[in-house]
C-alpha cells in the first residue's frame, strides 16, 4: 500500500500545475482567485485553449484525441483543474454525448460529431428529464414518430437543459415506440437546435444564475441518421453514461479549494478583535470538514488505484457521488457560517465583502443541487440498497 | 401554566393571516425583489393603520400597551408569506431602543409617525468585525455645539436604506468590547456626513452600509450606559427570529408535505416512498420543536435581563438547527424544482438562512448561554 | 401564554418535594443519589409507601383510588419523581393494565384487581410481542382455545415480558379467532403467573442487568372471566392503552438528571490539568444537549397545557416519545464521552470511578432500547406520516 | 499510488481469516468474558507460533522486520471476531515503546518471549485526570542504587492485569504537562511495591489500576526523552483502533444487512422498507469511509511525526464518528433483539465504544490536529 505518486506522476502534476499557471489567461485567473463566476464564453475560451494543447479530453481514446493519459494522471489532472479553479467546461460534450458517440456511434457520427465537440466549436446540453419524468426518467413522453421520409418528428418538453440557451447540439432520449414497456421504446438522439420547432426559456436557479432550462419541441424534423446506437435501444446507452468516470465526481478537489476558502475567511474575519479560526467552535468545525473530506479523497484514491490497475470500480466508488455531493453542501453551510452576516451579501458592488467571498452565497443556493441531479441520492441510495447490499424489492 | 391565546391574541393572529392572504401574499415578497426598497409604503401605512407597529409601546407615545409576545404573534403570521415591510427593524429594534432610552419628546417625534405607519427605523449597531457583538463598536461620537457628531462604519444595517431615522451605537468613550461608554444616537436620513449605500441580501430584502463623516446626531439618553438596551433589542431580534423562523418551517413543512402528495413518479405519488415520509415527518418534529421554543422566546421577553438572555439563546440556537434543517430537507424532498428560482420554496430557504445568521448565530448562542453562571449551578 | 405554575401548583411542587425528601428511605436515597441501580423489591418498597400516601395512580380516577390531581398537578408529581431519582414504578399495573380495566374490565375484574395494584400487592408483566410479531404486533400466534368448560386454553410465546420473572400476573394479547384478519381475531387476556404451563426465562440486556424474559405457555388453563373487553375485540383495548399519558412519555425529568449529571462530570473530571467544563468542544456539546431537552420540554409543556384544558393531544405530543428516546439515547452518550477512558468501567468495585459515574455504561447500553419498545421510531414515523402529514400509503 | 496489497499480506490476511474462522470464532470472546484474565494463553501462544508478533520487529530480537501496516492487516481481521488476546497491547504499545528506548539486551529480554507468545506486556502511561494526555504524568521515579523506585498510580491499564511487564511512564524531572522529563521504565509482574487491581471494561475485557509503592523498576533507555516515543505508540494505539474498528464496522454492517434480508414483519422482509434501507445504505457508506481512513492510518504509521499525528488523528475522529453510527444504527435495525445480551451485536457494540475512547475520542483529536501549523499552511 502507498499513497504517493510514481516520480513520473509528480512531474506529470508538475507540468500541469505549470501548463495552467501561464496558460491560464489573466482576467479568468482573476475570476478563478476570487471562485468568480464564469461567463459561457469564459468557460470556451478555456475550453479551446485545452483543445490547442491536447489535453481537452482526456477520457477520450488517442485515436479520436484524447492524451493516452493512464487513470492517476487523469486524476491528478482534474484535480489541479478543480483546485486552481479554472472554468468548469461544460461536461455534456466531452463527457457525456462524446463518449456515447466513441461507443455506440456510426464512424459517419464520430467523424461529423467528435472533432467540434473537442474543438470546442459546437456546444452541447443534455436533454433527458421532463417536468413528469425526473428521478423517474423511464416515463419521458417526448415523442419521435417516423414521418417515412427518412425523418423523425420530434414533439414533446424537456427540462433541467442546462446552459440550452448555449448550445448548437442536444442529445435527447425519445420515445419511439410507445406501445412497449417503458424503458424498452426509448432511443437516444443527436438534434441540431437550430432546427425549426425549438423553443429555449432560461430559468433562474436560487444561485440567481441561469443555469437551467426548458426546451420544447414542436414538430422538430430530425434526420434518421442522428440516431445513435439501435432504434429503441436508448435506455442501454443512458446507462452506458452512469458507468463513465465515477471517481472523478466525488468533487474532491472543488471541496478541497472550499475548505481552504473558508479557513482563509477564517483566519480574516474576526469577532470581537479575535481571529474566528481561534474560536474553538469554528475551528472544531472546519476540523470536522477537513476529516470528512479527507475519508471521501482516500475513498476516491482507492477507487483511482483500482482502475489504474484496470479493476471494474468496486463498491467503495459508489459512496463518492453521494457523500461527495453532500460534503460539498456542508462546505458552503460552513462558509456560510464563518462569514456571518456578511454570510448575506447577494450581488452586490465589490467591498462590500472581500472580493473571495461575493460569490459563496450564490454557490451555497445553487450547490443545493448537487445531491439532487445525476440521479438523486435518493436513487443512489436505491441502487445501492439493491446492488450492493442485495435488499430485496417488494 | 397557559399556552393558549387570549380572545384578543386570537384576533390579532386572524387579522394577520387575512392580511397575509388578501395583501401579502408570497408573490408579493417576490415582486419586491426587484424593487430599490424592498418593501411597500402603502402596506406598511396599511400596518400602521391595523395597528400593529402600536402594540408594544406605552399609550403616552400612541401605543397600545400591549406585550411583546403581540407582537411576535404578528410576526410568525408574516413570516409565512415573507412579509418584506420594516416591522421587526422598526418596532423591535430600533423602536424599543428609542422608548428605553429616549425623552418623552425624542419618543413622541421619533415613535409616533413610525407607528402610523408614516416612517420607518433602523437599527445600526454593528460594525465590520463585531459579528454578533454589540460592544465591538469603533464609531465615535463627539459633542458638537449642542448636538453630537458621530464617524465610523455601521454594516449590514437592516433597513438602513429606507429608513427615516437611524438609531446608531457609538462610543462616547471606552475601547472596542467595553460595555461602558456605548451610546446611542438619533440620526435622520440625509443628515449631514451621512453615507448610505444600499446592499442587497439574499432574501430579497436591502440593507446598508453606512459610512458616518461627522454625521449630525442626537443624542438618546444618557451617555455611556446603551449596552443594557442593546442586548435587550437584539434578544427581541432573536426573539423576532424565532418567531418568524417558525411561521417559515410550518409554511415549508406543509408546502413539502403537499408536493409528496401529488408528485408523481414511477406511477405512484413519491410521498408513498417510506424514506421520504421519515424524512418529512423529521421535518414535522423540527418545526414542532422550533415552534415551542420559538413560545418560549417570546415568554422570555420580558424576563430579567439574565434569564431572557439565556433563554432567548437556547431558543435561537433550536431555531437555526431546526429552521435549516427543515428548508434543507424541504428543498431535497422537492428534488430539482425546488432549486430554481421560480419556486417559492427558495425564497423561504434564503429568508430562513438570513434568519440563522442574524441576531447571533447557533455557535454564539450556544457560547453565550453556556458562558452563564446558570449553566453550571448544578 | 405564561409558563410559570400557579400558586396553588407551586405549593404543591413543595408538597411534593418535601414529602419525597421525608419518605424516601435511607438506603434507596445513597442510590437515587448516584443514579444506581434499584433492585425489584426497592422498587415495591418505594411502591407501597407511595401507595399509602394515596400518590401511586395518580392517573387513576378518585373512585378507585387516584389523587384527583389536574393534568399539571401529574405532570409536576411526575418530573419530581424523576428528577429525585426515586425508583421508576413497573408500569404494567398502573400505567397499562389498570387504565385498561378502569376503562373496560367488568364490575366484578375492577374489584379483583385494582386494590391489589394499587396497593403493589399484585406485581403485573406486559405479554404483547412474540418472536415473529414485534413491530408487526397484529401478527401473533399465541391461541386461546376455548375449553368448553368456561377456560381458555392458551399455547404460544411471549418475548420482551419485562420483569416477568417478577410478576404475579400477565396481561396477554392472544388470538381467539384464527379464521378472521389480523387485528380481528386477538382478545385481551389476563392470566395468573401461578398457572401451571407457565416458564419463564429471563435474559440480560446489554446493559448487563435481567429486564427482559422469555415467557412460554403450554396449555394453560385460564377461565374466561379474566377476558377483558368483547371476544375477539382485544385490539381496541391495545390501542386505547397508546393514547395513555402520552405527555410523560417524553423523559424529559430523567433527561434532565444526565444533563446536570454531565455538567457534574464535566466540572469534577479535569484533562491536562483543566475542568473539562472549560473544553470549550465538551461546553459546546452539553450546550447543544441543553437546547434539545429545552425544545422537548417545551413541547411537553404545550401538550400538558393542552391536557390541563382538555384538548384532546395536539399532533405535538406525538413527537415527544420519538425526540424524547433520542435524546435521553444521546444524553447518555455525552455522558460516556465525558468521562472519557473511566467510562468503560463495567460493574467494578467501588472507588475505580466515582460512584456517580459507576451506571453509566450500563444504561447508556440498555438506552438503546428506548428507540425501540412501546412501538420503535420507525413505527412512529410511520404513523405520524399517515395520521398527521396525510401522506399516502401505497 | 497501490492499495493492493502484496502477495505476502494477501497470505497474511487470510491466515488471520483462517484463524478466526477455525480458532476463534465470536462465540470465543463471549466465554472469555467470564474469565478472570479475560483471553486464553493456548491461543497466545497460536499467535505467536503464525509469527504475528514477530511482524514489526527487527531480526536482531527475533522479529521479522515488517511494517506496522502488516500488524494492522492483521488487526483489522481480528475485530470481525473481537479476538480478545493483548495483541495490539503487547505488540504496538508496549513492544514497540521497549523497542525505541531499550537495550539490545533488554529488547531481547523483553520482547523475545512476547514475541514466541509466551508472555504479554502492557503499557501503562495514563492516570487519572490525564484523559488522553500522556504528558500528564505524575508517577515520579527515584533512582534506588543500580535500579530504580516508582511511586504514583496507572490508570485503566489495558492488559495490566495479565502482563508479565508492564512498560510504566515516570516524572524522572519535571511537572505534569511538561514534555521534558518523561522516563519509561520497565516493571515485572509481581515486583516489589506494585499493587494491581484488576478492573472490568464495557467489551468484556480487563484492565487494571496499578499502584506504585516504591515499585521496583528498570530504566528503558535514557531518562526524560520518552515524550516523542509514548506519541509514537499512542499512534500506533489510534491507528490499531482505526484497523479493528474498520473490521467490526464490515461485520455489523454485513450482519444487520442479512437482518434485514431475513427477517419478516408485515408479511414481507423488512430490508423491502425503503426508510430501512436508506438507513443501511448510509451504515455501508460510513464503513466504506472508515476503511478508507484506516488505510490512510495505516500508511502514515511511518510517515514523520508531525504528519503522522496529523493524519491519524483525522482517521481517529472519522472512525469514532463513522464506527459509533454503524453500531447504533445496527442496532436500531435489529430492533429489540440487538439490544439482549444473547446477540453478538451487543458485543461489537461495546467494542467500538471502547475504541472510540482509547487513544483519544474524536473531540481530542479535531483539537490535536486542528492545533497543529499544517491546519493553516494554505
């Protein structure tokens, strides 16, 4: 058993660490000091300056891009991301629809879709939950009914599109057959959102950013040949997707850069002439935080060790999505908490709060989502219930 | 030993819900967000005209005579539908100062308009670095001529925006954590040295930071004997917190209990999930928890200043865990929906942790009770 | 709204003090003053002096006994007891059993039995659960087959018959009716412990002391005058006996006795030198503790104020016995933390640990219990979810 | 980074495995609860025969130079069944602290018999009021001719009542709390001026009060330098705990699952209940998190002092605050049956009480760790 990185590993995380120091353009570093918040073009600018380099798409095999990184450098990769805190770039490509594509996809597909995902030339939003289909995702309606000239004709909403208003592309799960059990007449499909019949509402998230959308479709024309994977095999894809970087979503490195955060207020704010870091109570508490993290981050490095050595990901890598969300929320709680009443300042002037602190209430409400999308922990706590500790159904 | 309300409480709590309803509902506090005050002249006339902003203070100031507990009666009843208007800032805060402190003149002029619902008050006594203590104040205060001159920094000063009149801590002499030498001061919108600028907080609602450059004062009261009252009003702030965090953990508990009864998905109502029941029905037992101390804040209110004191901290202690306990887990159990903005049920989870984090936060109370003689005379 | 007691009350919390400081023996006084352990026949001695100063059921009706005490008159006696530390009285012949024939039994059962409880006369054990119906009460077997001859024939097991191994009679649910549904077929059924086919077997909690017994019945003979209530109509009478003094079921007097025993701790027990009361986590632990039982305590007073009017219980006396059990369950916790490595001293010679601090595993074990009987949490979330909330069942 | 284990550990574990299977299965540890020393010196002696002792160890006093990550494999194992042998006592505590301060002859004296099983030893470094401060000493040694003479009172010495040494802190200089002037000596079973009282622990084990009278004792190493040493061997104390409270955890989570999987109330198994499950699942997360810290324990057994007590203090705290929810929870699930003496439960249950209070509780080391410069290096 060991914890520390080969020397090739450590230089490896050298070379990042320094990549992004002088890649990373000034004003974004000036927004990632402060955990800003990041416009969309912020986040494609970072984005294309990865692709330039090489090293935007690390999950992805050589042959269509990626770095032929093994699993530590991977993970030593995201987390110097996460803790030098550049744009996060939008996952629905890179991680999510590309992949898919890499699987399941027509070479005709890949050779269309892949080089603008890792370009950064066309953006993408995910389009799978409906206001009635949520943690119950198996009972989306929106329908795609074959028009027999070589088309399907997409009508139905979706929501929780994040960031649609951004995208040139969405991957939707369609019902196409509605006349067999649920999850059996579900495939998955590429639309262009310029076509005709797509209409886009941003909505306000309690972050007061807008992150979220709806999206309806009416009579949206869609070429047959978007359709990836089998006619009403979509389901088998969505799943495919759950499987595809588990270690990396236990947000070590995001909470680890929060812990830090608030231990800096902590030491600059004080209370009655003192440091808040030397009232024990705070200090007990953002103890209690740095052992919470730490137990997820050794979690997450063993689940790391095991795919570096090629194992399926065991059971401890399930626990990392639920306790990493969580931990992520009682961070900002604690933030909250250390910063006091300024704890309430909500888009306002700069100093009014020190410039690291605007932000951390808008992130407090919107990270309220995190134990609530990629499958609720409440879902995950089903599956767990079911998979691993083999509960029975009723 | 008697829980239940008088005739005239039960009235008093009816006029308050027709208002909530007819008025005030939740859209209102929504729409209000986007106003520069934050709140509505014509309603809080119409408060005044209800009477409300009276009930605490003597008749010789135009008052009702009534108790505190009135008022805190009123204030649960606002907080269910997040009643945006300067009550507890006025009445509470900055008015109770003024009666405790003030001439039977500087009561009048100050009071009376105030209770009419003409004008509105703010409290401004703390200051970057006091956090939740009162006697960490550097603003100082100079005899000018007949009057007094006050320069400092007052934040996070809750309706100092709007306010007609500030009542400020300073120290007419004394170091920062002294209680002797605290004072507090009359100073009019607009006077002289006077800088407001006006910050927005996370529940919609404004406050200020007001920078005071010689700023034109009166004096209220004696100088150099304020901390008494201050502690005094900020437990009434705490006691106001209770009182309205209560009124959001029932409106929230309900709001989610509905949602699980008519949320669908895998083809049943999601509150048949028996997780989710366990988890609203701690939901239930936090707001009944927080609801009886949030009783025993308002009791306490007039106990000796020792007693309200530590009372008061244990109830808002119970109030912070619980409240945010319960828009927490509300928002949870209300899965994506309830983390957008379009949802009312954030606007309840904002309010709640702006509650939590006023008037002292659970660490400080549960510091300050248990710094007490009381809590270890076994 | 007032908290305080009246007059009248105040001077009968004096009554009351001043009487428990006067009767309670010597030697029982040395134990309630360490919180040790009472043996059965300290329990009946300090039975049989209350009962002679006319306190023992204080919820029973003056006619046959009862002080004809008000709701607050009880609610004092009762946190007095408690916080004196006095032997807790069995319940089985006061609280249950008695009310239940009070409330049901025939002329002839009243005249039988209550003299005999009230005077601790006749010791009484609780036979409800067996092996396989334990949250599930509807589903016992136990029979009671009808002789023929004016007698039950009664066949099964009873488990978790506290302190049968003590008692003259039982109280039973048994099923009179096999053919019927569940609730339908149970009788309530009283049987003498002298019977023969009776066997006891008594077995020790984890706390190391013998509460709980094994009961078996093999073909006992009970005549049919000792049913109480309809034949078959036993599951009202088991119902009717959870609506009983839900107000004193909160703990909060003996929640109340560990939290000054902590503080006690907390002063006498010192780390490197210092009061551990002056480790600001350890005050900040007791803070918190102090803050629940404030808020249970205060809900109990709503309840007991609703009573002494005569409202039926609000829905926030259905929280008392949920909250109540956790938190005497994590009073006893603080309390082991408190003491530290002397905590695990496990039935030792005097003077290894205070004498004080001599129970305190032993019932920080056996708490553990108090989550689970009289119908565990999980049953009671279950209820106030359907009952109070209205959530649907499946 | 590699948390595979060798193929060497990989035997070792499932040696222990065999071990507990075939020799001492839970049924053992609850018979041995009734016996005056509380563990069975056949079985010691088996232990000593698979070489476990012999582990950390260096060769020149028979040992076979492992790594103390191979004894806590070994740990871990032996909590599934809660062997109750003094294995961690004599290896990691007592062995380890004769190891740094002895002789070549006293170490071959010592630790040799411990080693083949023929002998225990004990550490004994608390006394009353010094909690879990090892500095807090106020035994004090006097120099008696070649030898040395004890005086002062041990406390909850785990073993000392079946060791044939007893490896006792002493004030050669100083006063309690200082660091400097710390001696360990060395005191046979039985010698001069030693008064034992055996006392009994919650999980069925036994301690002892050892009173000194002028004991007769020899030095181990110089005199007042043991300070680095007894946090050495509290560490390895802390972690041992981390590795068997991991292994109970595994067992009580696994044994409560089939609980749940079995059992039948309302006509189903009662793990179909979603709140039930949730609850398991939440008992399986806290496992899969302390076994993560335990490894990390584990690793920095070795690392340099300021890093090790930093790290395992972190692991220490997860694990009483993760083992102590497992084990509550676990019982909660089996309802009233975890709660009599004749479930197995009940004796994990007490286990890991007892783990979470030895070493330091988890408050002792969120303080210890939280004091400490790499907290605020940021």
């Amino acid at each position: 058993m060991d914890m520390s990185f080969s020397p090739e590993h450590l230089a490896f995380r050298e070379e990042v660490r320094a990549w992004i120091a002088q890649a990373l353009p000034e004003d974004l570093a000036t927004i990632a000091k402060v955990d800003g918040h990041f416009e969309h073009t912020d986040v494609m600018r970072w984005h294309k300056l990865l692709a330039a380099k090489g090293w935007v798409a690390p999950q992805w095999p050589q042959a269509v891009g990626g770095p032929g990184w093994d699993a530590t450098q991977r993970f030593i990769f995201s987390q110097e991301l996460e803790l030098s805190g550049t744009p996060m770039l939008s996952p629905f490509g890179l991680m999510m629809v590309g992949p898919l594509i890499i699987q399941f996809g027509s070479p005709a597909q890949k050779a269309r879709f892949l080089p603008k995902i890792f370009a950064g030339e066309e953006v993408w939003c995910q389009g799978y939950s409906e206001p009635n289909a949520g943690s119950d995702l198996a009972s989306l309606q929106m329908r795609a009914d074959d028009d027999g000239q070589g088309n399907f004709v997409v009508n139905g909403q979706k929501t929780w599109t994040t960031y649609a208003q951004y995208a040139d592309w969405i991957f939707t799960l369609v019902r196409t057959d509605t006349t067999s059990k649920k999850q059996q007449g579900i495939s998955f499909l590429l639309i262009d959102m310029k076509t005709p019949g797509i209409e886009v509402r941003p909505f306000l998230t309690t972050g007061g950013t807008p992150a979220f959308c709806e999206t309806w479709f009416e009579n949206v024309v869609v070429p047959k040949e978007n359709l990836v994977g089998p006619l009403h095999g979509g389901w088998t894809l969505a799943k495919a997707l759950l499987g595809h970087e588990r270690t990396l979503i236990a947000a070590v490195g995001q909470s680890s850069r929060v812990l830090r955060r608030v231990k800096k207020i902590a030491l600059e704010t004080t209370a009655s002439g003192k440091r808040l870091l030397d009232d024990p109570a705070i200090r007990l508490r953002i103890a209690k935080m740095e052992v919470k993290l730490r137990s997820i981050e050794m979690a997450n490095f063993r689940a790391l060790a095991g795919a570096q050595l090629g194992h399926a990901p065991g059971p401890e890598s399930s626990i990392l999505k639920i306790r990493g969300s969580e931990v992520i929320q009682q961070m900002f709680e604690l933030a909250m908490d250390v910063m006091g009443p300024a704890s309430l300042t909500w888009f306002n002037e700069p100093g009014v709060v020190p410039a690291d602190q605007e932000f951390v209430g808008s992130t407090f409400n919107y990270i309220r989502a995190s134990t609530i999308y990629g499958g609720s922990n409440e879902i995950q706590r089903n599956v767990i219930a079911k998979m691993i500790l083999g509960l029975p159904s009723k | 030993m008697d829980f239940e309300l008088s005739n005239d409480q039960k009235m008093l709590v009816e006029t308050a819900q027709t208002f909530v309803k007819k008025e005030s509902p939740i859209g209102r506090a929504r729409k209000l967000r986007e106003d520069e005050t934050g709140w509505d002249r014509a309603a809080w006339k119409k408060m005044g005209d209800l009477g409300w902003m009276s009930l605490p203070f003597p008749e010789s100031v135009g008052g009702f005579g009534g108790t505190f507990a009135e008022v805190l009666l009123i204030v649960d009843q606002l907080g269910t539908a997040l009643v945006p208007e300067p009550f507890v800032e006025s009445v509470l805060l900055a008015g109770i100062a003024i009666l405790r402190t003030g001439t039977a003149e500087q009561q009048e002029r100050l009071l009376g308009p105030m209770i009419a619902g003409d004008t509105s008050l703010a409290l401004a006594a703390l200051e970057r670095g006091s956090r939740y203590d009162v006697t960490c104040v550097d603003t100082r205060a100079e005899q000018r001529g007949a009057g007094w001159a006050l320069t400092g920094e007052k934040y996070f000063v809750l309706n100092g925006h709007a306010a007609d009149h500030l009542v400020v801590s300073a120290r007419t002499s004394g170091e920062p954590g002294e209680r002797a030498g605290l004072s507090l001061f009359a100073v009019a919108k607009g006077a002289s040295g006077v800088h407001t600028q006006r910050v927005q907080t996370m529940d919609g609602r404004h406050a200020a930071i007001v920078k005071l450059d010689g700023a034109t004062a009166e004096l209220l009261g004696s100088a150099g004997t304020a901390a008494d009252v201050l502690d005094e009003v900020m437990d009434l702030g705490a006691a106001a917190a209770c009182a309205e965090g209560a009124g959001i953990m029932r409106t929230v508990l309900w709001m989610t209990v509905e949602y699980l009864r008519t949320r669908e998905q895998f083809g049943v109502k999601i509150g048949t999930f028996q997780a989710l029941q366990h988890r609203a029905v701690d939901m239930f037992i936090e707001t009944e928890l927080a609801k009886s101390t949030s009783i025993l804040a308002s009791i306490k209110t007039t106990a000796p200043a020792d007693e309200r004191a530590y009372e008061i901290s244990k109830a808002k202690a119970q109030l912070t865990a619980s409240g945010h306990f319960v828009v927490r887990e509300g928002t949870q159990l209300h899965g994506g929906i309830g983390v957008t903005d379009e949802h009312d049920l954030g606007l309840y989870f904002k309010r709640m942790q702006a509650l939590g984090a006023l008037f002292g936060d659970e660490d400080f109370h549960l510091q300050r009770f248990s710094s007490m003689p009381q809590f270890t005379a076994l």
